[in-house]
C-alpha cells in the first residue's frame, strides 16, 4: 500500500487546519457582528435576522452549485488531468456568477412580497428589512465567486491560500461594520455596505489567484463559454446536494415551529444550546471537506484501494478530534453560560442539551457529516440525498412531534428526535461505506 500513497501526515494536517480555522473565524465573527448590530437596535436585529433566512436560501444554492464544482475539481486532479481542471474550475465560475445575478436581479424586483412571507411585521423592522435586503443581495454576485473560488483551491489540496483571504475578508468586514456603525452612523446601510467591500475584495484576489495559480489554470476565455457536458457534470452533484441542503433547512424551520410550543425557558434554552450544538459540529464539518477532496481525488485517479485506505485514515481522525473538541466544549459550557443573563433553571436545561448532544457529535457526526461528504464526492450524491430525505425531514419532524408533544417531553424529546434522525442518516451511511457501492461511480 505505501507505493499508492498520495497524502502524507504533513499533507494531512496541511489541509484540514486550514479548513478548521477558516470555520473556526467565520463563527466567532458572526458573534462580533451580533454584538455591533445589537447597537443599532433591537429593529435592525430582528429585520436582518428576516433578511437573512431569505438570503440564506439563495447562499445554499451558491454552496450546493459550488460543491458540484468542487467534486468534479477534485476529480480531475486525481487524474492531473489540467486541462480539464481548467474547463471545470472556468465553468464554475461562470454558472455561478449568472445564478448570483439572476438571484440578486430577483430579490431586488421582489423585495416586497418577499418580505411579506414573515406576515404583519412591525414598521420600523420592515423598513429595516427593506433596506438591508435591497443593499445585501448586491453582495450576491462577489460571494459567490469567492465561494467558487474557495472550493476550487481546496479542490487541489490547497486550504492556506483560502484560509487567508478569510481572515482578510472577515477583518475588513468588522472594521467596515464599525465605522459604519459607530463613526459613520449609517446603522444598517453600513453594516451592508461593510458586507458588500469584504466581499467584493475577497471575491477580487481569490479570482486573481485562481487565474495566475499553475496548478489551475482559468483562462478567461473559457469564462465566457458554455460547456454543456462539463456543466451537466456539475450539476449532476450540485442538484442533489441542494436539494439536500433545502430539506435540512425546511426540517429545521419546522423544529422552530414544534420548540415556539414550548414556552420561554425551553425557546431560549433552545436558542443558546444551538450555538454550542453549531459550535461542537465544527470540526467534523472541516473534516468533510477534507473527506471531500481526498476521495474526490482518489476515485478520479481511480484509485479504490487509496479511496478505502484513506477513508479509513480520515475517520479515524476525525474520531479522536471530535471527541477532543466535543470535550472542550461541554467544559466551556459552564463559562458561556455565566455570560448569558438567563436564570439558573435554564442555565441548566441548556447545560443537559449540550451534553446530550455533543456525546451524540462525538458518536454520530463523524459518519453523518464527515463521511457522507466523502461518499458524496465519490459521486454518491443521491444515495445522500435520499438519506437526508428519510433522515431529516421525516424521522426528525415525526419524532419531534412524538417525543416533544405527544409524549409531552418538551425540548428534550426534540433534542432524542434530532439523534433518532442523524443515527438513521449514519447508519445508512455506515451500511452504504460498508458495500462499497459509492466506489462504482463515474462522473469523469
């Protein structure tokens, strides 16, 4: 085995602390960008808050359209195919540059009836809404172009560059959000603003980069050309990943929906125990990444034997990190809590959530999170969808009901839901990784 092997330990570390780092900063800076706008006032809070939902909707499209690239990125690098990579990463580029605009053009047409799905909203929330919205999705277009950009350059091994560029783009945004807010006092024009001028560098030098980088290749030439077959392999992944994607969201808009029965202390328990629960996850989400570019490179290459053997290597990683960082967590669960002003009786119901499921992160995440993205990239990309189907947005959505209402177990029988759900998705993972079926695509 060791003549077939392409990652060395070095190889290894080199790319996923990247990964981890860049998730790492991209939490901790959307909690400083909470604090800023709660200066504004509890109306811009609640009308970003809005804008955001709806604005996440399309950023999931951008990231499902972006993670079809990135398989089939990842693929011809396997096979140090350039040529092809070139074609890939340039038709990637283009196709969700023309998604962002056509989203950008909608949104701005639609800004009205789109903002009235929320029902009778305050006027002052509305009109922040409004002008979040409007100036936001102008943004659009250099988010996703720094999304595809990121994915080709973790596509090829290479986390460092992107993980850069992040640290630029999140620095510029927070000093924007602060001049904007306290210097310049625009309140929530200011914060879009900041949002749009750390985009659109972060998209600018990404794009720059991708062009020189020799590994790479973009011409602009090839920008600006439709390739039917190539783009068809992308979406080949892109539609069942988004698809996906969607139905993970709608499960967790219809939890919002079963938790909002429960009354104050188990909502607000609720909300500060998905910080810890998004918090814990993180490096098992870093690790799907990684899955995602060593298997994707290793069955472009046609190599199974490399596929298994690595699979088997980043699993076990990501089996000793989640359960180190899942440990750090609960320990530093107690301090968050004292930061909050919540009472003793939901400091400790938030306390039992966190330690419920982070014992199931450390169980669980590495199967339904890391190494369903690995099969994914394989080109398994339905068998992953179906399970999410399953999963997600039936098992989860019955059983919230079952455990929280019927059973009248409130919160609790939510958060037994949710592990029901990721341990089916895990061992359908499980029982997927074990056949060997995921190995038999071919997308290239």
């Amino acid at each position: 085995m060791e003549n077939r092997l392409k990652f060395t330990d070095r190889d290894l570390i080199r790319l996923i602390l990247p990964i981890f780092a860049e998730r790492l900063l991209n939490m901790l800076i959307g909690v400083i960008d909470t604090l800023m706008v709660s200066y504004v006032g509890e109306a811009a809070v609640s009308g970003i808050s809005l804008v955001n939902q709806l604005n996440n909707v399309f950023i999931f499209i951008f990231g499902a359209v972006s993670s079809g690239g990135a398989v089939i990125v990842s693929q011809y690098a396997g096979k140090d195919n350039k040529e092809n990579i070139s074609l890939a990463a340039s038709q990637l580029i283009m196709i969700t540059t023309l998604i962002s605009f056509a989203a950008m053009l909608f949104s701005i047409i639609f800004r009205k009836p789109m903002l009235l799905i929320f029902g009778k909203v305050e006027t002052d929330v509305m009109n922040v809404s409004t002008t979040y919205l409007t100036l936001s999705v102008l943004s659009f277009p250099a988010l996703a172009i720094y999304n595809a950009n990121t994915v080709i350059f973790r596509s090829i091994g290479n986390t460092a560059v992107i993980m850069k560029i992040s640290i630029l783009m999140n620095v510029v945004n927070v000093l924007g959000n602060a001049i904007g807010i306290f210097v310049l006092h625009l309140d929530v024009a200011g914060i879009a603003i900041a949002t749009f001028a750390s985009r659109t560098l972060a998209a600018a030098i990404s794009l720059i980069l991708t062009i020189r980088n020799n590994s790479i290749k973009v011409h602009w030439q090839r920008i600006f050309i439709w390739d039917e077959l190539m783009l068809k392999r992308i979406f080949n992944i892109a539609v069942p990943s988004g698809i996906e994607t969607v139905l993970f969201q709608i499960s967790k808009v219809a939890l919002s929906s079963v938790v909002a029965l429960f009354g104050t202390i188990q909502i607000a328990a609720n909300a500060a125990a998905q910080n810890m629960w998004s918090l814990a996850s993180l490096f098992c989400i870093a690790m799907g990444h990684s899955f995602a570019v060593i298997i994707g490179q290793c069955i472009g290459a046609n190599d199974v034997k490399a596929a298994w053997y690595y699979s088997k290597r980043l699993l076990y990683i990501t089996y000793v990190g989640s359960i180190l960082w899942n440990t750090v967590i609960i320990v530093l669960t107690p301090f968050v809590l004292s930061l909050y002003n919540f009472s003793s009786e939901t400091n400790r119901l938030i306390l039992i959530l966190v330690i419920i499921m982070n014992i199931c992160n450390t169980i669980l995440c590495p199967l339904d999170f890391s190494l369903s993205d690995g099969i994914r990239a394989a080109g398994d990309a339905r068998y992953t969808m179906m399970t999410s189907l399953l999963s997600s947005a039936v098992c989860r959505i019955l059983f919230s009901v079952l455990f929280g209402v019927a059973l009248n177990m409130g919160i609790i029988g939510v958060v037994l839901a949710m592990i029901c759900d990721r341990a089916i998705k895990a061992i359908l993972i499980s029982v997927r990784y074990k056949n060997g079926k995921w190995t038999k695509y071919k997308l290239i």
